[in-house]
C-alpha cells in the first residue's frame, strides 16, 4: 500500500470510499487533495527489490515444502492453496514489523514496555547510547517537502536520523545492504533540512536483544539517487505535487 501525506506532513494513507468503510489511499485521491508520495512508495515504484525478491522467493519455496500437493488436488487448486499460504506468511512478517515499531514508540515516547518483548526493547536503546549518546529524540514524526515527498521518520534528533529495521538476525551476524535503506534515510534528512548522520539500526526478532548498526555515508551521492527516481516518479505518474 502506498503511503501520502499533505502539504503540513499529515499521513493520509486511507480515505473513506464510497460504502463508507476506509480504502487505501490512490494516486487519483492524492491528485485531487495534492498529496505527496512517501520516499518508500517512489523507490519502490521506480526502482526493482531483488533483496525483496529473493526472500519472497525463499518465501514461497519454504511454502511449497511444507505443503505438498495432496492427492486427489488439481494443480490449479494447488498453486491458489500455496500462494494463499504464502501470502499470509508475508502478511505476518510485515505486520510483525508494525508491531516492534509500535512498541518501540510506545516506550521511547511514553516510557511503557511492553510484556516478552523487554530485551528487544533494552538492546535497541543500548545500541542508540553506544552509537549516538544522549539525544533529544523525536519519534515517528512525519513531514512534507516542498519537492513532493514525504515520510514519517522512525527516530532523529538533530545530529542524527534514525530507521529500526526488523530482521531475521543471528546474534553476531550482519544482515544484508541495500540501496533502499541508506536512500530512504538520506531522504529523510534532507526533507527536514539536513545536516544529520544516517544510522540503521537492524533489531533481531530471532535473537532478542541483538541490535546491528549501521551508519551510512556518501549523503549527497544517496539523496541525487533519489532525486532522480522522484523526477521520474513524476513524469511516468504525470503528477507533480
């Protein structure tokens, strides 16, 4: 689902349709209210996942191997049941992913842990500490650029902008790269007026409490990266916000 903002950086990734009930936003509702896109949705419009790719792949694969075709099964009615399946499985992964961030909020902004969830929640705040030091943070704050992007930023301060990522980590590995997450950070910092390091963060839900941190550099070479996908967002979508 895409995700839009307005020009005072509100989310408005939903709008009531016509029975009522909400709908994700369309770039239709955005052309009539001039909505910007987030940077998430433009690159990944413009710009393939292959590390997306390859773990829906592995997705599915697993999916398949762990459900057989049964007997009396047509291969029609297989292949529906497994993408079924494997389309669940993604939905839990992303939905895994809201939640750590809501709880990750809930104690940054409030103070309030959350139950089974305490070593996550002290590995990331160490991490921060040891990489950052103390900071004035501000959390899940969202934000409009007059070049017609926006976003809502996970963590920063003003030295530093911040992405949680959740992963699928073994304590002591280091997870994969790519362009998206130092693109999406560089962005960020440039869209409230810049001047900030980019660090990710890659919180562990296997290995609870282990945090990797990553800081990005190269700033000017990241955000020109997006630059350029946001111009070309805008003349295949025929829509400049």
């Amino acid at each position: 689902m895409s995700h839009w903002y307005d020009k005072d950086g509100a989310p408005h990734h939903e709008v009531q349709g016509k029975d009522g009930n909400l709908r994700p936003t369309t770039l239709r509702d955005a052309r009539k209210y001039g909505w910007v896109p987030s940077v998430s949705s433009i690159w990944k419009d413009m710009v393939a996942a292959p590390g997306l790719v390859r773990w829906s792949q592995g997705l599915l694969f697993d999916t398949m191997y762990l459900n057989p075709l049964h007997g009396p099964e047509t291969e029609h009615d297989y292949r529906k049941r497994v993408f079924d399946i494997h389309k669940t499985e993604s939905l839990k992964a992303a939905e895994r992913g809201t939640l750590i961030h809501g709880i990750l909020e809930n104690y940054f902004v409030n103070g309030v842990g959350a139950p089974g969830y305490g070593s996550l929640i002290k590995g990331t705040e160490a991490k921060l500490l040891e990489i950052c030091g103390k900071q004035d943070w501000k959390i899940e704050q969202s934000f409009a650029h007059p070049l017609g992007f926006g976003g809502q930023i996970d963590m920063y301060s003003d030295e530093w902008v911040v992405d949680w990522k959740t992963k699928e980590l073994d304590d002591g590995k280091k997870p994969d790269m790519y362009d998206s997450y130092s693109i999406q950070l560089a962005a960020y910092d440039y869209g409230i007026g810049g001047g900030r390091k980019l660090l990710n963060l890659f919180i562990s839900v296997t290995s609870p409490g282990y945090v990797y941190a990553h800081q990005w550099e190269e700033k000017e070479r990241l955000f020109n990266m997006f630059a350029t996908a946001l111009d070309l967002w805008k003349l295949i979508k025929r829509y400049d916000p």
